[in-house]
C-alpha cells in the first residue's frame, strides 16, 4: 500500500476509533502503519501448502 494511502487510512479510521491525533502522534502512529506494512509484505509471497496448518498457541 502507497504512503498517501497510509496516510488517507490513518485519517479515516483515526475519528472512527475517537482519536484525535496530534501532528507528532499522526506521524509515529504513520510510521508505524508503514512498518507494519513492510513486515506484512514479507508474507504475502511466502508459498503455502494445502495442508500447512497454522501453529498452535503457546500460553505461557
């Protein structure tokens, strides 16, 4: 996802969730979007099997 549409979620769903955000809380709350977004582009191409199973949750 391209930066302005980071920027045009982060200011659409920030109301919806009763944040009013300041400019320095919009940009670390932007820059951690975009993190988010690089660690999860890291997955999408990662190959899958039809029987992969998801791993179990370990509580400690």
């Amino acid at each position: 996802m391209p930066d302005s549409d980071l920027a045009a979620y982060l200011d659409a769903v920030a109301p919806l969730q009763g944040l009013s955000l300041t400019p320095e809380q919009r940009a670390a709350a932007l820059l951690n979007l975009e993190r988010f977004a690089a660690i999860a582009a890291s997955f999408v191409d990662l190959p899958l099997a039809v029987d992969d199973e998801p791993i179990l949750v370990q509580r400690l």
